[in-house]
C-alpha cells in the first residue's frame, strides 16, 4: 500500500506550488483577522514564500530554509517577543485549518497530519514568542523533520 501514496508529506501535498498556495491562502485570513493581525504587523509578502519553503523543508522536500534562510534558529528567533497567546494560537489553527481545506489534496489523513504538524508548531511558536528579542535560544538542532507519522 505504501507504494501507492508519495514518499513525502511534501510530494503527498504537491509540492512547493501547493505550499505556496496554502500560505498565500492562511495569510490572506491572518491579515483581515483582528485577533491575528497584530500579530503580523511588520508582515511582508516574503512572509509567504518563507514559510512555503520552510514547509517544503519540514515535509521531507529540499531544504532551502536551512541553506538559504538561517534554518531552525532562525524561525525560532523570529518569534521571540511576540507574545503570542493561546487565544491566538487557537485562531491562527482555524484558520489553518480552513487553508488546508481549501489549498490542500482531498485526503484526511494527509490533512490530519498536516494539522498535527501546525498544532505542534504552533505550541512551540507560543512558547518562544514569551521570550523577549535577543533571548539566546541555545542550540536547537536541525530543522525538524514531520512526516506520515508525526515528527521524524
């Protein structure tokens, strides 16, 4: 059987274009949101493209985050003192979720996974953001990598 379904959540998506689609997809809700769009303030449409590539490297594709971008300190970094809340995290899921929907291949246990990848994120992403600019955040490793089964 699982030589019927792609290697990768990231091929199982359908690539950088799918990935691209979704979060052009998220942030247009994130930025009429006024619960999330606060948050965002100093958003710019490389935003975008930053996190399609950083989902592209999570979901088993090419790892141009890491190589290009700064990798895993790098996206923790930039979360710090952005106090998120769990009010927050829970709004940005919803709408998550909805981008998913829309953006992503009539599966539900890819989207399940997907989901379980954000839901995760999204938790350490609130933690950090508590953190105020500037905090060292120690070695985090390489960048995750979220597959069939949840964290690889």
């Amino acid at each position: 059987m699982s030589d019927q379904r792609p290697e990768s959540l990231y091929e199982a998506v359908g690539g950088i274009d799918a990935l691209r689609r979704l979060s052009n997809t998220f942030y247009e809700g994130v930025l009429a949101d006024p619960l999330l769009a606060p948050v965002f303030a100093n958003f710019t449409t490389t935003h975008i493209e930053h996190v399609a590539v950083w989902l592209a490297e999570i979901f088993g594709g090419p790892a141009r985050f890491t190589a290009d971008l700064g990798g895993h300190q790098s996206l923790l970094r930039s979360h710090l003192g952005l106090a998120i809340t769990e009010e927050q995290r829970l709004r940005w899921m919803e709408l998550m979720t909805v981008a998913v929907q829309k953006e992503l291949p009539d599966d539900e246990l890819l989207r399940r996974r997907v989901l379980e990848y954000f839901d995760w994120g999204t938790k350490i992403a609130e933690d950090v953001s508590a953190s105020p600019v500037g905090t060292d955040l120690g070695d985090p490793g390489p960048t995750p990598r979220w597959g069939r089964d949840g964290l690889q």
